[in-house]
C-alpha cells in the first residue's frame, strides 16, 4: 500500500444513516490510533451544489411519493447494470472529481459507508498511480447488489446471513468479515435515564415511547401519535421528527389534544441521549437506527419500511425476535403499550435483542480497516 497514515471515509448525506455510520468509524478509529489522519467527506460536496441539492431532493421526493420505484430499484443486477450505462457520464465525471481527491490525500484506505461512494471509487481503485485499500461497510442487515464489485478488499458485514448472502454471489469468504452495523461507541455505554429524561423535557417518574420519523421526518407521525394516545395505559410520548420543519410544527399543535403528555423534538445528532431516556422505540427499520437501539437494548416496533433495504431489515428483525413489525398504526400503539409493561413480551424480546446487537461495532470495524493496510 501507499505507506500513508490517511483514512478516507465517503458517504452520502441522503438519508442520515450513512453520515451516522461514518462518524462512528472515524470515532472508533482515532480511539484505536491517535496518529491516523481520518477524513470523512460527503461525496455530494464534490459534486457542484446545485447538483447536489437536486440529487438530495430527488431522493426524498422518490422515498416519500413513489417508494414503490425505489422498491424496483433495489437489488436487481440487470437493473444495476442498465443504471451504470445509463449514469455512466455521471459516473465519469464523478469518478475524476474522486480521483483527483484521492490523489491528493494518497490514503491507506477508503472505507465506504454507501453504495454509491463505493461504486465511484471501485472504478479508481488500482488505476495507477492510486493505490489504497478499499473496504465497504454496508448499513443494513440485508447486503444488496450494488455493493458487489471485484476492486473491495474487505467488507464488513452487519449480520451472518449478508456473510453468507455474499458468499453465494462469489465473494471469497476471506474477504467478509461479520463486525456489525458500526454504531458511535457511546450507544455501548450506559447513562443515567433520569437525568435524560429531565434534559429532553420529559417527565422522570412516567415510562416514555419514543417516536422517530427518520432523518427526513418521512414516518407520518401525526396520524401515529393519535393512535398510541387511544392505549389506555400511562405513559408519555417523545417524538423526533427529524429534518422536517411542518411535520415538527403539526405535531406541536397536536399536543392539547392528547391525553398522554407530548414532547416534540427537532433533529438530533444525540439519539444516545435520548434513547437512554425512553423505554420503547416506534420507528422505520433503517439500518442504523435499528441496530442503536439495539445497542441501546431497547425494544422496536417498526413502521412504514421503505420497499427494498428496510423491508428486509424488518424481516431480519422480526425474524430474530427482536422487534415487532406492526402493518398499521393502531396495532403499533399496541405493541409499544405491551412492550412497556415487564415481563413476557418484554422479557422474550430482550434475550432476543442480547443475541444480535453488537455496542462495540464501530470498534471491531475500525480495528478490521486498520489490518487492512497495515497487514495487521
């Protein structure tokens, strides 16, 4: 390799999972070596701003009106490769732009937390003068075609089935390695739920659900709220709805009109914290936020996937016995009021949860990046 002491991480900021994910590596890795040079970089500020922001607004409006495409899209190899003809100006120009920054930066290694990122620098790995190693780090528990490509060095992979799953595509197993969905180290770590709860506004003597609408506020929260305010059962409601400034205002001129108290928060980059302070998470099953509350051991019921990457996440989850996946909103508002209560349910979930998540994520990864290069 180049000798470099450099790390480049590269992700996309569509969606906040891949940015999580990133930052919980370039955490872990500064912990295990001080003198790295850690980079992480949002492949869209390479690209010119307005064609970022529209490629940003394209994929909300296509999550949001028309999952159903995205559904299509997904993990279909000949789709994949009529993608690739059709993008490829796209790609080159992307790819020089890359090119251009790798050069510069000569890292050791490029670890990629999207497919995306993953595929651009696929196409710059090994064209000489670039040498680095290139380690892919899906997020979420079910690894789709787009990731496969020859130049990957190493892939770290969220669960033993995407291991296996990869395996079958004919990806040698020496380059698989099974380290979790990387999660910042402070989800490992316990905190005082009291005192997050009094932080976050929220009542410290009354059991609390937390809502998440994702990073993009895409979960309609105003019609699930209505339906957990229906369970007869004490308790209060938190909800985060993300980036999504008239979801955030609608939810607060919602709550005189519960009888359970309503506590309306905007985005948050400490969902440790907030996790801590609640006993139940209602949620879309995106990759990085199923396997934090997991982390965080806290039980899930999941709503509104997203066809394709969250729909298979619920099925791995469910499968496992980690979550409840609820098909409308008044069975959610049920299932989070049982999961509430100790024992049974709760308790199943629990054992189930300890059998999967994985707190020291980041750290195992981190550590497999480093051998990477260093042949360590």
């Amino acid at each position: 390799m180049t000798g470099s002491n450099t790390i480049l991480i590269l992700y996309i900021s569509v969606g906040q999972g891949h940015r999580r994910a990133a930052q919980a590596l370039e955490e872990a890795l500064r912990g295990e070596d001080p003198f790295l040079r850690i980079i992480c970089i949002d492949l869209l500020e390479l690209w010119p701003s307005g064609a970022a922001r529209l490629a940003a607004a394209l994929y909300r409006l296509l999550v949001r009106v028309a999952p159903g495409v995205w559904g299509y899209l997904y993990d279909r190899p000949g789709v994949k490769a009529r993608l690739d003809r059709s993008l490829g100006f796209f790609h080159r120009l992307l790819r020089r732009r890359l090119e251009g920054l790798i050069g510069e930066l000569s890292p050791a290694a490029v670890v990629c937390t999207q497919a995306f990122p993953c595929a651009l620098a696929a196409q710059c790995r090994g064209r000489a003068p670039l040498r680095f190693s290139l380690v892919a780090v899906p997020t979420d528990y079910r690894v789709h075609a787009y990731w496969i490509y020859p130049e990957v060095d190493l892939y770290l992979l969220p669960s033993p089935e995407s291991v296996d799953m990869l395996a079958a595509r004919g990806i040698d197993r020496e380059r698989l390695k099974e380290t979790g969905i990387p999660v910042r180290p402070g989800f490992g770590r316990p905190l005082d739920p009291v005192r997050m709860k009094l932080k976050y506004g929220l009542a410290p003597d009354l059991p609390a659900v937390l809502l998440m609408g994702g990073g993009e506020g895409t979960v309609s929260l105003e019609r699930l709220i209505p339906a957990l305010d229906s369970v007869g059962e004490d308790f209060q409601l938190a909800a985060l709805a993300g980036r999504n400034r008239r979801q955030y205002n609608r939810l607060q001129r919602l709550r005189g009109r519960l009888r359970h108290p309503l506590t309306v928060l905007g985005f948050t980059d400490l969902v440790e914290e907030l996790m801590a302070a609640v006993e139940v998470v209602v949620t879309k099953p995106g990759g990085l936020t199923s396997a934090e509350a997991l982390a965080k051991r806290l039980p899930l019921v999941l709503v509104d996937p997203l066809p394709g990457q969250e729909e298979l996440n619920a099925r791995f989850l469910t499968e496992h016995g980690a979550a409840i996946h609820s098909g409308d909103n008044l069975g959610a508002a049920r299932a989070a009021a049982d999961l509430l209560r100790a024992g049974g349910l709760r308790s199943r979930m629990m054992a189930s949860m300890e059998r999967i998540r994985k707190p020291d994520s980041a750290r195992y990864a981190a550590r497999a990046i480093i051998g990477s290069f260093s042949g360590g």
